[in-house]
C-alpha cells in the first residue's frame, strides 16, 4: 500500500487537502476538484463532519476505487 500511494503522489505531484467548517461546501469543494481532474485528495478529519464528507464524495465519485476519487 505504501508503494501505491508513493508512486501516486510521485506521479501526480499534487495532493489537494479539503477542510472546512460547512459539510455541503467542503462535499462541493472536493467534487469540483475532482472534476478538474485533481486525483488525490485528502479531506482532513478535523473539518466539519468530515467522515460523511468522505462518504458522499466517494459514493459521487462514479468510476473511483472506494476511498479514492
């Protein structure tokens, strides 16, 4: 696993971190990364409610791996 995300991050060189205080605008946020075509992003666990932040995310997410968008 450690392997995966070394070579992920030493292929897309950017990780974009979402964390924010509105649950709806950190969802939006990380979605719109996604659609800009961001591979790795990080929802910080000490945003607003951030594990259902990370489930809606990943069940938006159509073709992702489960964690992954």
């Amino acid at each position: 696993m450690v392997n995966d995300i070394t070579a992920e991050l030493r292929r897309h060189r950017l990780v974009a971190i979402v964390r924010g205080r509105d649950r709806a605008a950190s969802v939006r946020t990380a979605l719109a990364l996604a659609d800009e075509g961001i591979s790795l992003i990080e929802v910080s666990l000490s945003g607003a409610d951030a594990l259902r932040v990370i489930e809606e995310v990943a069940g938006a997410a159509s073709g992702s791996a489960p964690g992954r968008c």
